[in-house]
C-alpha cells in the first residue's frame, strides 16, 4: 500500500476522533508488510480462521488499526474504527466482524456486541461463542444462556469453547436445573470428559451445591486431566470448606505428574488457613518455592492470611514486608493480621502508612481497621475514620451495614450504650441484624438488661432462627440471676425449633485434627485429658481463679456449674496439647463459638502454671496467652 493511502487512512480515522499513539505502529507498517498468518490460530472463543487469504488494502490496514485499538484497550479508538469500516463500505467482511466482536465483548461491551453480532450476515461458530463468552464472562449469565439456545435453535454444532461458557453462566445463576441440562447435552455430544469441559463443569457444581459430590464424580470420570482440572477440584474442596480432602488432593495432583499451578497453591493456601494447619501450610509453602513460584499479588497474599490465621503473626509481617509490590489487598490482609489479634494501634499506624504509599482504602480496608479499633477500645480513632469514609480522598465511600455493626460495637464495647443506640437510630436504612447483634453483645458485655431485651426483640424478628441471639440474652439474664428470663427464652427456641450450635475445639497434632465438644469423653487419652484438667483446677485455685459461672446457664447449684465449666471444649484440647506436644512448645486451638470468659480467664492462668503459649482463635478473634496475660488486654 502506497504512503498516500496510509495518509489518507489516517486523516479518516482522526476524522471519527482518532487513534491513539499506541496504534500508529500500526499505520506506519507498509501495508505489503501486514499479513495474515497462513496457520490456523486458536482464540479464546475456539478455532480461528485459515487466514491464508489477503484483504483489500484498506480492510489489511483497517484489521491492523484495529487489532491497535484492542491492544491499547479503547473503547473511543475501537468505535471510530467501527465508523470507519461502516462508511467505507467494506463492513461486512466477517473476519473484521468477528475481530470487533470478540473487542466489544471482552471489554464488557455487551450491547455493542449482539449490535455487531445481529448486523453479520454470516456468523460461524467463533462468533457464537464470542458472544457467549463475553456475556458469561462479565457477569450476564441469562444473556449467555439465551445465546446458547439460540445455537442450539440455528443447529450450530456446539463446542467445548460453547460448553465451557454456558456452565460459567450457569455458575453465575446458580441455575442447578439449567446446568444439569446442559451436562446431559455435552455428554450426547461426547464433551463431558473433554478437559475445558470437564473443569468448567467442576467449578459449576462446587459453586451451585452444598457438597462436591457430583463435582468429583465428573472430575473422576475425566479421561485426561490438566492442571485446570486439579485446580478447580481443589478451589471447590476450599469453596466447602474441606480442609483434609483439599491437602489429599493437592498430594495426589503431585504424585501424578501435574505441577500446581499458582491458583491451585493459592486455594491450598487457604485450606490450610481456615483450619489453622500451620505444619501444612509451611509445607505447601515450602512446594511453591521448591516448585519456582515467586511469592507475589494473590499467592503472597494468600500467605500472609495463612500465617496469621495460624496465629505467626511475624511471619505474615515478614512476607508483607518483602512483597514488592503491595496492592489494597495486601494491605488489608495485614491490617487484619493485626487486628485479630489485639493489636489496634499497630493497625492505626500501618493504615496511615498504607495512604502515605498512595494506596486508597475501599470498604472492607475501612471494616478491618474499624473492628481493629474496636477490639483495641480506639474509640477517637474508630470514630475518626468511620467519618472519614465518606470523603472525596477516599473515593466517596458509602457505609454499609458492616461499617455501623462496627462502630455500635466500638461504642457498646466502651460501654456508651446509649450513644450506640443512638447511633442506630440516626442510620439512614433500616438497621439489619449484624447492628443490633452488635449492640446485644455489649450490652452482654455490660449486663444492660434493656438494651439487651431492646436489641434481642428486633433480632428475633430479623434473624428468628439464629441461635446465638437466644444464647447471648440468656446469658445477659443469667448473669442477673433471672432465671424466669432464662427459662423464657428456652421455651422460645423451642416453640420456634431453635437449636444451639454446639461448641467445640480442635487442635492439630502429628497432621491430625483432634476435635472436641464439651464434657466430650470419646478421645483416646480422656482419662488422660480428664486428670491434667483436674491437677490444674487445684493449682489455678491456688493461684486465684474464681470459675465465672454467669457463662453457665442452668440454675443448679453452685458446685455443679463450676464442674460444667470445667470441661468446655477449649479446656479438653488444651489438656490434649499439654499430654502430647513437647514442654515449652506452643499450644494452638481453634474454636467454633465465640470462647467464653470463664474459659478465657481460666486459661490465662494454665499458661502462666505450664509455661506455655496457649493461642486460641475462636469465631472472631485471636487470643494469645502467656505468662498469665492476653495479647486482647481482657479487652474482648
């Protein structure tokens, strides 16, 4: 193509608003020079065109430009683009079609997509399946699927590419019928053991049902798998909550020859932070920097959480301080490293370091650093930045339910119930469940009988089959000694089939979780755990501790409530940690309930008479005790 024609192109294009600096390279390549490659290329959208076959001069320049424009990531440069091959009048060419569909719908362009998609007087199965994978993609699953009946109305022969889209959208819906259906379908066509297929329809099942039932049957039927098919195997046991299983998985993915991948040692990271498997976790830490994976953005992240979760709080910082880069996430995740554990001022001082770094904060920096400050008692503080969310530096931050919950429990836990009370009574919705949950729980802390009945009352109109709405106000009149109050709300979760969850603990020992419930004597070494309870009631006794019996609900005598308090499941696992790791070494439990304050207090004193680390994470916090002390400073 002559210079002149180049020229001309360009002034074209700059007419319809045009193309960027990044795009000239393009104009400036002769146009003798552009051609299409005579291999077939795959895309995204499945098998691309034999493009042996040159195009006119200005369509050659025109993809050129084009392909431009998507590499510059514009959606004004791609539109003047469009312009142009509309008045040019060389529009329908398919190729160039396709190429500005698959723009269009990789960047969310949905109804500039099915524009381009209606107006193509041919369309093959790359352009089906551009259309459905940017819908299924960006989050519009029933626009997707409406697109795969309508293949299926045209008799287009459907593809793995089609399938792989049609089961995210299916995902994204959690459409259990719809995708079911379209299993039954791939498998007539013979695509459900196809690799792309089979691990789309994995993640559809992890994330559609209550177990991975179907999800492993599918992954075990897959003749071939890849590491795609490990990984979305693994993200599902992690999406349930299967800590064992997700380890196991990972183990046998090793043994058959498959490298994890980045996404699939971040998922086991994970496992092994939601059951605190420390050993684990250092484990599979040690696979990812055996296995080449520098440790940054998710992983690094991933990591940080795993450690602290685990309750390593300096090797979390450690990571987080040689992270290159550090994004909201990573800052967040450290924040609330920090605050689960009672560290608040640190939190206070790694915010203002994370703005000084130019790092906005979005909602859930601002819930972090607010529960931080609120388990802290930073109550200025608290308060200063829950005001400060909704400042033009902070991206105009509206707060939600969460952000109240937190700043009525930093006000209730400071005991300025009636400013709490306020508070919610000046936000500007309808107060939901975790708000007046947040002021039940101080006024439990506080024993405000009002209040608490106040707060119960919309709880149990909010969240009526919640259990530990029930348990908390027969705690506030329990510990008044209202044992009409206690009986009454008994006789309440039992009219409304309301059961208590019950509590219990685990501990990790020899890569074995060791769970316990209270008065539980089904463990092997019971007797064992029993006796080393009973020496240590009589050493902490004589060191001072006074069983709390306000968290016993049962008006029984007093000698019965302190033999119930006795063996909560904490107290049974931690014994089990003293019979059976070494002296000196840390104990760590993990509890499935809010710990109590007789449990809190009676382990204080075990730590001082063992002289041991005992570290507790229960539902919302970490407790780490030594030397008869709480990292929480009592304050909880």
């Amino acid at each position: 193509m002559c210079d002149g024609v180049v020229m001309v192109f360009c002034k074209l294009v700059w007419h319809f608003k045009g193309v960027a600096l990044s795009s000239r390279r393009y104009l400036a390549t002769s146009a003798s020079t552009i051609s299409i490659s005579t291999n077939t290329s795959k895309t995204p959208c499945g098998t691309g065109y034999n493009a042996s076959k040159r195009f006119g001069e200005e369509e050659n320049c025109t993809y050129a430009v084009l392909q431009g424009c998507m590499d510059s990531k514009s959606l004004s440069e791609t539109t003047a683009v469009h312009a142009h091959m509309f008045k040019a009048g060389f529009y329908p060419n398919v190729y160039l079609q396709t190429n500005l569909l698959i723009t269009y719908a990789t960047w969310n362009c949905g109804e500039y997509a099915r524009q381009v998609f209606d107006e193509m007087p041919h369309r093959d199965i790359v352009s089906w399946n551009a259309l459905l994978t940017g819908y299924a993609k960006h989050g519009c699953g029933e626009r997707a699927l409406t697109v795969f009946y309508e293949m299926h109305q045209a008799c287009i022969r459907m593809d793995h590419f089609t399938f792989g889209s049609a089961f995210k959208a299916c995902s994204s819906l959690v459409a259990i019928d719809q995708g079911k259906q379209l299993q039954g379908f791939a498998i007539k066509l013979g695509l459900e053991s196809d690799v792309f297929v089979g691990s789309a329809l994995i993640d559809f099942y992890a994330k559609c049902e209550t177990s991975m039932e179907n999800a492993r049957q599918v992954f075990d039927r897959m003749h071939h798998k890849n590491v795609v098919s490990w990984s979305a195997m693994i993200a599902g046991y992690v999406h349930h909550g299967y800590g064992g299983e997700t380890l196991e998985l990972l183990h046998l993915m090793q043994l058959e020859g498959v490298r994890p991948n980045e996404i699939a040692f971040t998922s086991v990271v994970s496992a092994c932070a939601n059951v605190a498997a420390l050993e684990q976790g250092k484990q599979v830490h040690a696979s990812i920097i055996k296995n080449g994976y520098v440790v940054y953005d998710k992983l690094a992240n991933a990591l940080v959480d795993m450690y602290s979760k685990c309750g390593k709080l300096q090797y979390a910082r450690q990571l987080f301080d040689k992270m290159p880069q550090r994004d909201v996430v990573s800052w967040t995740t450290i924040l609330a490293a920090y605050g689960k554990q009672g560290h608040g001022k640190e939190v206070v001082k790694l915010f203002e370091q994370m703005q000084i770094a130019g790092i906005r904060p979005n909602h859930v920096t601002f819930l972090t650093v607010l529960s931080a400050c609120s388990h802290a008692g930073l109550v200025e503080e608290g308060l200063h930045y829950f005001h400060s969310m909704s400042q033009d530096n902070n991206n105009g931050i509206s707060p939600t339910s969460e952000h109240y919950a937190c700043v009525v429990d930093l006000l209730g836990r400071a005991g300025s119930l009636v400013e709490a009370h306020d508070v919610i009574s000046k936000i500007p919705f309808e107060p939901t469940a975790d708000i007046w949950g947040s002021l039940l729980g101080a006024s439990r802390i506080h024993n405000n009988i009002e209040l608490g009945e106040c707060a119960a009352a919309h709880l149990f109109e909010l969240d009526p089959h919640n259990a530990g709405h029930y348990v908390v106000l027969a705690n506030i009149y329990a510990a008044a000694g209202k044992w009409e109050g206690v009986a009454m709300v008994r006789k309440m979760m039992k009219d409304r089939g309301v059961k208590k969850v019950p509590g219990c603990s685990w501990i990790e020992f020899n890569k074995i979780s060791h769970v316990f419930s209270t008065g539980d004597r089904s463990h092997p070494k019971s007797e064992e755990i029993y006796a080393v309870l009973e020496t240590l009631g009589t050493e902490m006794k004589d060191l001072g501790y006074v069983a709390d019996t306000n968290f016993e609900l049962h008006d029984v005598e007093q000698q019965h409530k302190e033999h119930a308090l006795c063996h909560h499941s904490e107290k049974l696992a931690i014994a089990f940690g003293l019979i059976t790791t070494p002296p000196g070494s840390p104990i760590r439990i993990i509890k499935n309930l809010r710990m109590c304050g007789d449990c809190h207090s009676a382990t204080k004193f075990i730590s001082k008479i063992s002289g041991r680390e005992v570290v507790v994470r229960d539902s919302n916090r970490f407790h780490s005790f030594e030397g008869g002390l709480c990292s929480c400073g009592d304050y909880w």
